[in-house]
C-alpha cells in the first residue's frame, strides 16, 4: 500500500475540536470499566448469581480490551484511523444495549466481552488520532495532560455516576446510558476528524495476538476463580502449566517476527519499559480500590449505590484536577516529577485506608479516597507521555495500545486480586479482609518512585528523540 500524502495542517479550532471529539469517545471506555463495579450488588441480585462470580461481569470487559488493544491499534495504522475509530464506536453502543437486556450473567459477560472489542478500537486510536493532529511537542503534551485528565475522571467517576443510575433507574441503565453518547460521538467523528494511516502499514501478528490473548485470560482467569475451584486442584494447575507455555511461547514468537505484535526492543528502552510497568501498577491500586470500597460500602456498611458512590466522590475530584496539573508539569519539566508525586500519595492512600475500620466515620474514610485519586491524576500524563515520545509517530497506534494494554491488564489484576480477598467473608469481616489490598495498593506507589528514577529529566525530556532502529 503506497504511503498517504502528509494531510494539510488543521486550525487550532479543529485540532482541539478532533480532542473532545476522542476525549468523549474515551470517557465512555474509562467509564464502563468502573460504572459497573458499584452496581455488582445490585447485579449479583437481580440476576441470582454469588459474589465470586460477579467478577467476571467486570473482568470478561477489560479482558476483551486489553487482549485486543495492540492489533486494534495496528489496524488503525494500517486501514485508517478514523474507519477504525467508527466501527469501535458502532460495536461498543450494540454491545451496550445486548449488555442492557441481558437475562442471565452467561448472556451478560458475553456481551461485556463484545464491549471490550469494541472499547479495544476506541482508546489506542483516539490517542493516536490525538498526536497525529497535533505535531507540536508541548502542545502535544498539554493535550495528552488532558487526555488523561478525562480518562482518568471517566475512571474514578464511575462509581458516583454508577450510584446514582443503579439507585434511580436499576442496574440496567449502567449500559442504557452509552447509547446516546455513543450516537453523539458517531456524528461528530464523522464530521470533524480527519483520516490518517501509518506511512506504512505493517502486517498484522496473528500468532502474537493468539498468544497474548491466551496467556492475559488464562492468567487473570485462574485468579478469579482460584477460590472457588482450588488454588491446588488439577484445574488450577493446568491453568498455571498453560500460562507459563503461552508467556514462553510469545517471547519465542515476538523476538523472531519482523514485524511482532509488541516489539522486544521497546522494552530495552527504559524510560517505556517503566512506563508500561508505572500503567500497571497504577491501575493495579485503582481496579483494587473500586472493587473493595464498594464490597466495605454496600455490605459492611449498609450503604445504597448512590451513597457509596458519593463517598469515593473526592476520588474524581483528585483525579480531575491532578490530571491536568500534571500534563503541565510534565510538557515544563519532564515526567520525573509528577511520577514522584504520584508515587508518594498512592502509598499514602494505602497506608490512609488500611487504618480503616467498618465504623469509621466519613471525614475520616474520604481522605485515603482523596489520596487514591490525587495519585492516580498525576500518574497518567507523564506516563503516557513517555511511552508515546519514545516511539516514531507512525507508530503512534501501537504506542497508545502498549500503555493502554498495561493499564487494562492492570485493572484486570486489581479487581482478580480484590475478588480474591472478599470471595470468602462475611460483611462485619470485609474491612479485615481487604488489609492485604491496601497493602497492594502502597506497593503499587513504591512502585511507581522506582519507576520515576527511569524517567527522563527535564532537560532530556524535551529534545528530540532519535528513530526507533536496531
């Protein structure tokens, strides 16, 4: 396929017009990965299923995005950006309404994994479709600082946004309420983004894909129904035989391919390779705390959706305007920072929560909340940021699928691991039970100051980068 000739410079107007359009695309996929959480009871009753198995309601979605995120990108690359774009759009608003009418949890997971294929075709592009619109670095990096400042809101807002639908209109409305906002962001796509493709397309990894498919569902399967079926039965240990031949089998694949779904080389880098790991654990302590407040909220407490929805409250708060600080801080001084920033208050919020008890009064919970979302705020610009300039802009599709793939896969381990931890105790015993999470959760922080020593400084962090070669 002949390379596209360079598309003309668009206005100022249109380049932050193309940004909405993404960022509302992107709200609705950072929104389904947490609106659902706060609604599980309300699910788990009205469709007759216990609790262990509400994970996978969560769980089959951010599968499905992050097993398919890297090629979704590819594709984007290869046959356009905005075509891509749109069918994401398309299938994620008819999966929505199959999600809404559901009658039993078998029909609700799959139609949840068929909205993860379609949110796999939403984020990676709109990030690409981002940076290919605006060249300027620093332009660049103020739009990605708001870029994350909305995922990281649609994030955190689920379970306010997900409390007050659950209490008003049933747990059905959590899907009900995409299909107009999709409908809107179709019209707009179609209108104000431009098209765009790689100058060259790259060929598509089917054995990669195949192989990582295999090993992020069979990992964070085998987690969620580990209590259930036995960490040590013949089950589990197949499970675990399997995965460990599927990591082996991708490496052995990816480092011989020309052309792999995720480059080897990437990860030799170290400025990417700790920002994909920083996306993991950054989400690993979110898709924990989501999962477990509202377990603590609803049945340790007696709370109803709406309230417990409420109290996370200055958890967005702390991601919406930490977000945007932080994609300015990152474009003026680097991404090194904001990761310390980030690191130091999610390690705060875990050792905040864990001193929590099931009578706790208010003033005292919303702090290790406010904690979680001021962490999370300012960790996604500079990690974002990093991945994406430590790669060609061509490449951009696949830069946005690598990081949005850690986040997913991290999301994916919080809510395992949380499931992990409530599968088995009574309400009075969840405040107990959840300790160990909260001590994931300021590993996760400690984590992420590691990873700031691998950031570039302020100085490096605004040259030129050289061409990814061997």
């Amino acid at each position: 396929m002949p390379a596209p000739a360079p598309a003309p410079a668009l206005s100022a107007r249109r380049r932050w017009t193309v940004l909405a359009v993404c960022c509302l695309s992107l709200f609705l996929v950072g929104l389904d990965t947490t609106i659902v959480n706060i609604g599980l009871p309300a699910i788990g009753a009205g469709l007759d299923v216990p609790v262990p198995a509400l994970a996978w309601t969560v769980d089959a979605y951010t599968l499905a995005v992050t097993a398919l995120l890297i090629t979704s990108g590819a594709l984007a690359d290869r046959f356009g950006r905005r075509r891509v774009f749109r069918l994401g759009l398309a299938v994620f608003g008819a999966a929505s309404v199959l999600c809404a009418l559901a009658p039993s949890l078998g029909w609700l997971v799959a139609a949840r994994t068929v909205q993860g294929l379609g949110a796999s075709m939403l984020s990676p592009v709109a990030l690409a479709i981002v940076v290919n619109a605006m060249p300027d670095p620093k332009e660049r990096a103020r739009a990605i600082g708001i870029w994350a400042a909305v995922f990281g809101l649609s994030m955190a807002a689920g379970p306010v946004t997900g409390g007050a639908l659950v209490d008003a209109l049933g747990w059905r409305s959590l899907f009900w309420v995409n299909v107009p906002v999709v409908l809107v962001a179709l019209a707009l796509t179609v209108r104000h983004v431009p098209e765009s493709r790689a100058p060259q397309a790259r060929p598509l990894d089917l054995p990669g894909q195949a192989l990582l498919a295999l090993l992020v569902g069979v990992s964070v399967g085998v987690l969620i129904e580990g209590p259930r079926i036995g960490w040590a039965s013949p089950g589990a240990l197949t499970a675990y035989g399997v995965a460990a031949a599927a990591a082996v089998a991708f490496v052995l694949v990816e480092t011989r391919r020309e052309e792999p779904l995720i480059d080897p080389r990437l990860f030799r880098r170290p400025a990417f390779a700790g920002a994909v790991l920083g996306a993991v654990a950054v989400f690993v302590a979110l898709g924990l705390t989501l999962l477990l407040s509202t377990f603590q909220l609803q049945q340790a407490r007696g709370w109803t959706a709406l309230t417990a929805g409420l109290a996370t409250l200055p958890m967005a708060l702390g991601a919406v305007v930490c977000a945007p600080w932080s994609g300015h801080l990152t474009a003026r001084i680097g991404p090194r920072r904001p990761l310390l920033l980030a690191g130091g208050f999610l390690t705060a919020s875990g050792l905040c929560l864990a001193m929590t008890t099931a009578t706790t009064v208010l003033p005292f919970l919303l702090p290790g909340y406010l904690l979680v979302g001021i962490g999370f705020g300012f960790a996604n610009a500079p990690i974002t940021n990093t991945a994406v300039s430590g790669l060609p802009p061509a490449r951009a599709g696949v830069a946005g699928a690598i990081t949005s793939t850690a986040r997913q896969f991290g999301s994916a381990l919080g809510i395992a691991v949380a499931g992990i931890l409530v599968a088995d105790a009574a309400p009075a015993d969840l405040p107990d039970a959840a300790l160990p999470g909260w001590a994931v959760v300021s590993a996760c922080g400690l984590m992420l100051l590691l990873v700031a020593r691998t950031a570039r400084p302020a100085a490096k962090a605004r040259t030129a980068r050289p061409p990814l070669r061997p």
